[in-house]
C-alpha cells in the first residue's frame, strides 16, 4: 500500500469513527484503560476492517515489523568484539 492509499484509507477510518491505528495497537497490547477498551470491543464487533487490523496487529510476525528496520552494522564494531 503506497503512502498515498494509507492515508486514503485512514481518513475513510476517521470518517466511519474507527479507532486511530496507535489506538488499535495499545488495544492489542492490552495498556488501554477499562472505558476505551470496552469501546474498541464495542465498534469492533460492528466493524469488519478494525476487526482485521486488531486480527493482523495480534500475529507476532506484525509486531516484528512495526519494532522498524534494523540499525546499519558499524564496521568499527568487529574490530571491538
């Protein structure tokens, strides 16, 4: 999805009153508080697409890749170890 279709899709997210994708993410991680977890299953249960973003963002290989990419190796590091 190019940059330009994430935030197509994330205004029509906005717009239809689904949770903001950081929101989504405290959600799965269970640091959410008790009212905007019942919420979020509220809205869920009504909303195919946050149901599948919460499905996708509960597999451990999405986790994976929202830590970002690895830092470059430092060459002067090998000569550390």
């Amino acid at each position: 999805m190019t940059a330009a279709e994430r935030m197509a899709a994330e205004a029509v997210a906005r717009a239809a009153g689904c949770p903001e994708a950081v929101e989504l993410l405290e959600f799965v991680s269970g640091t959410l508080n008790a009212e905007a977890t019942r919420r979020i299953d509220s809205h869920v249960e009504a909303c195919p697409a946050c149901a599948a973003a919460i499905s996708f963002l509960s597999e451990p290989e999405a986790s994976i890749g929202l830590a970002g990419p690895l830092p470059a190796a430092n060459p002067g590091l090998d000569r550390l170890i």
